[in-house]
C-alpha cells in the first residue's frame, strides 16, 4: 500500500488559488489507475505547522504532497491560527522530513520557487520535486494530473516527474523548465568540498573588507553556490548577519519589463530574510524624487531602502549573496541598471560622507555563470572592473586526485587520467562518478563504459541538458556542429553564452569546444538535427 498526504494551505490574506481542485484530479488519477487498491490518499486542509507534524508522523506517507503558496525567497506558507500566511522555511521542513526518512520517500513541493526548500529536504528524502520559480494554478494542476497518472501506473518517480512535465506540454504552457526533481543519490556530501589554490581564502578575506563586492563566474554545476556558501558560513563564524537569494523567483515575466517591481520585489526578499517587515509604504512609496529618469528614480528608491531601513536595522555588517543574477543580466530592462546599482552601493562605501559609514556594512557576493549577455558585456559594464573576480576553474589533477582519496577510492594516478579524459576536471560529473563506485563496487573501466549510456551514473544529468537543447533549435544546431567537429568551431556569441552558461562548451580564444569527451559522445548518439 503507498500512502500519500495531501496537504495545503490558502492563507485568508493570499490570491485564492483551486486547491481543491488539484486534490480531486489526483483522486481521480488514482481511482482510474487499474492498481487503485494499491494507493490510500489523505487529505489534511489549511494546514498549520501543528497540522503539519501530527499529519506526517500519524499517517507514515510515502508520497508527501504540498500545495498552496510560496514566497519568492522559497518559503512555504502555511496558515496560523487565525488562518493567515505564516511563512516556514527551509531548515525547519528539512529538520521534519529527516525525523521521517525512515519511512517518507518522496516529497512534490507544488507551489511557487519551491527549488530553495527542495534543495533542503533532499538531504534527507531519496526524491524532491520543487518549482524554480512561480507558477500558475493551470501549471500546477497540469503537473499534478500528470505526476499522479504515473505513480497510478505503479511506474518510478522519475517516470511519474517526467509524466508530469509532459502533461504541461500538452496543456500548452511554455514554463517548461519549472519543475525540477532532485535525488539524495546526487547530492554532494560537504566533505567532498575542494579548495581551489588560495581562491577560498581570498575570498574569506575580502569579505572581510567593508563595502566589499565579490563576483563569482563558472558555468553551471561547477561549484558557485558550494564556493559562495563557503564565504557565507566564514562570515557567520564571524558574527556577521547574511543573506542568500537565489534569483529564480525575483525574475519572471511580471517583473522584467519593470525595473522598479523587480527592486521592490527584491527589496521584500531581503528584508524577509532579515525577519524585517515590509516598510515600503513608508520608504519607498513617500519618497520624494527630483530625478526624472524612471529607472534612476528606482534604483535612487531601492538605495534609500536599504540605508534608511535595511542596512539601519542591524548594527552588524550584513553579507548579501545573490546567486543566478544571470537570469538579471539576460533582461534588457534590468540588466545594465542593477549592475549600476550594486556597483553604486559599492562606490559609496568608499566615498568618506556621512552616509558611507552605514554603506561600509554591506558586503556583495555576486555569482553568474557567464561574462556576455544579450545585452550587457559584464567585462565593460559597471561590474567589470572590481578588485575580486573569481572565475572558478576546472579541477586539476591533483584536486581529482583529493577528491577520489577523500571518497575512498584508490585509484591510480593512470586510472585518474583515463576518468579525466572522459568528464574532464568538472567538479559535479566527478563527484557522480566517485559516489558512484562507491555505492556499486565497481571499477572504473565498467564506469567508463557506461558513462556516456542510459544506464550510467550521469544519465540524468545527460537527459536534462538533452531536455534544454531540444527545446531550443539554435541552439541545438550549434552545438551538433561543436560536437561533429575534431577542431574547435566559431560560434554566435548569443549562442555561446548559452551553451557556455549549460556547461557543455570551453572555448580556446573565441572558438568552442565541447567540455569533454562525455558530451561528445552522448549527444554524438542522442541529439538529432
């Protein structure tokens, strides 16, 4: 018998949302399934956190499904007592689900820029499934629908989450890349974390500068966020307060033709992770502005937010971290003033007024994965030329060589050669091919043999980026051109950027290559013209 709990909330002070709805198709799914007496389905209704726990650990589900509201840093809004919105956030969701994950084997977080709360749990449970960034009721009804017809046909969850996506297809909506599944299997245990020849300290002692700005690039999966947690934890130890946003739910299509709702929105988000209430009514709103430019006028908004409340309401230096700021940069209406914005930040913490003084607590961490963009060229724009920029490398030997030991593995220095030939130094295919030895005993030439095939250790990683280029002609064709070619090729630039962020190309001068040799082969074999 697989138990599933379905539980939601619709806060009295939020958009009513067609939760009910939802419950009765996933009934429905299941009652049509030819294995129905195989499924108990439960609902627990306006959920409050008391609701939440005495749910969970009396029905012992197997499946897990949230739905309702969430906030744009990731929170899941639950209803307090007088059924209005009280947010819960990551660490106290993981902290539950790992009291549970004897029993809990997959948890659907089906509300908005749910990813952030999904990447916690999944410490814990073997598969999460989140959103990166805000849906509609149609998109979570979709995915809902098609989800439960798989698990209803007594098939995997990785089949049932492909269903799902499916499902949105066919209900024809475009947010095809919204939901994402992550699997305990893949994540990386802290202890496989290597430092990179004096970056992390350079890092830690800047951080330490007032009014700092760090910018960290790399592309995809090649240990931003592991680096800038790592700033981040260095600060806390010094006592200093922080704040990481991830910009998968500040950007989407309400916002990025207007500068000034991305700002405020923007602005909530950090006062919200400061446990801050929204004063915007009385700094932003009252303002007064002889500025006449629209744009200017909010980035002049935003910055008075911040030093007249944000920055005013802590007497400790504040570490403000912004992960995926690509997805800023790649917006014409926001790309270019945010950079001149954060720059200025950084500009007034060095310019002696009165105001510097407050200005020198906020310390910037910036990470993107590449340096040209529709249109902005990070080198040339305000962000370009400041005293750190980290472009975070490849692994070399020697940090392979670390890395295998410190999973356990004896290989030799031969034996790493042959594993780099085939996945290169990146950090991310490494540490699958590590675990992956590890949790199936077997050798490395048995790994290398499945490596670029459905049954090996990266397909999933494989399927996602065969996923994305499906999706995208130009860039498909692009990048079949790289992989055909035995020279590097030159590329559109706005097409490279692209493949570069995905992680699948290197370039030598301005011609691109694939990363290694996995990626050639796979998509030699799966990507069609």
């Amino acid at each position: 018998m697989i138990k599933i709990l379905f539980l939601s909330a619709d806060p009295t002070d939020t958009a009513r949302l067609r939760l009910q709805r939802e419950f009765r198709d996933i009934e429905q799914k299941l009652q049509q399934s030819r294995y129905q007496e195989n499924f108990e389905l439960k609902p627990a209704l306006s959920t409050r956190p008391g609701d939440l726990i005495q749910a969970i650990v009396s029905f012992d589900p197997h499946i897990v499904h949230f739905c309702g509201h969430g906030t744009t840093t990731g929170k899941l809004c639950l209803e307090d007592e007088s059924g209005e919105t009280l947010p819960v956030d990551s660490e106290a969701l993981a902290a539950l689900f790992k009291l549970v994950a004897d029993q809990v084997e997959c948890v659907v977080l089906n509300f908005c820029c749910s990813e952030i709360q999904a990447q916690a749990i999944v410490q814990h449970i073997p598969f999460v499934i989140g959103m990166r960034q805000a849906i509609t009721d149609q998109e979570a009804i979709a995915f809902a629908i098609g989800f439960y017809t798989g698990i209803g046909a007594n098939r995997s969850i990785e089949y049932a989450f492909e269903a799902g996506c499916v499902q949105i297809q066919l209900q024809g909506i475009a947010q095809l890349t919204t939901p994402v599944i992550l699997r305990k299997e893949d994540q990386n245990p802290p202890s496989v974390y290597i430092e990179r020849a004096g970056i992390e300290q350079q890092c830690y002692e800047e951080v330490m500068q007032p009014g700092s700005l760090i910018r960290i690039k790399a592309p995809d999966k090649m240990g931003k966020t592991s680096l800038m947690n790592r700033i981040v934890t260095y600060a806390i130890g010094h006592n200093y307060q922080t704040v990481t946003l991830s910009f998968d739910g500040l950007v989407n299509q309400t916002v990025t033709s207007d500068l000034e709702r991305f700002l405020k929105s923007f602005c909530i988000a950090v006062g919200d992770n400061l446990n801050l209430p929204n004063k915007l009514n009385e700094y932003w709103d009252n303002e007064r502005s002889s500025i006449h430019n629209k744009s200017s006028t909010a980035i002049s908004k935003s910055t008075r937010y911040f030093e007249k409340y944000l920055l005013a309401s802590t007497a400790r230096p504040l570490v403000l971290a912004l992960n995926n700021v690509d997805l800023v940069f790649e917006q014409r209406e926001l790309g270019s003033d945010f950079c001149s914005m954060l720059r200025g930040w950084n500009e007034k913490a060095k310019q002696g007024d009165s105001s510097s003084k407050i200005w020198r607590k906020l310390r910037l961490i910036i990470a993107h994965s590449t340096e040209y963009y529709a249109s902005l060229d990070i080198n040339t724009s305000p962000l370009g030329n400041l005293p750190l920029v980290v472009d975070l490398p490849e692994f070399t030997l020697e940090q392979v060589q670390v890395l295998v030991q410190r999973r356990g593995r004896n290989l030799t220095t031969h034996e790493i050669e042959q594993l780099m030939d085939m996945i290169g130094g990146h950090p991310f295919l490494l540490v699958l091919a590590c675990n992956h030895i590890a949790l199936y005993q077997i050798t490395l030439e048995t790994l290398l043999e499945v490596a670029p095939t459905l049954e090996g250790p990266f397909s999933n990683h494989l399927r996602e980026l065969l996923n994305t280029l499906s999706q995208n002609y130009e860039l498909k064709i692009a990048f079949i051109r790289v992989i055909n070619s035995n020279e590097p090729v030159n590329v559109n630039p706005n097409i490279a950027r692209l493949l570069q962020r995905l992680g699948i190309i290197k370039f030598q001068g301005n011609l691109a290559e694939p990363r290694c040799q996995l990626y050639r082969q796979y998509f030699g074999d799966f990507l069609q013209s």
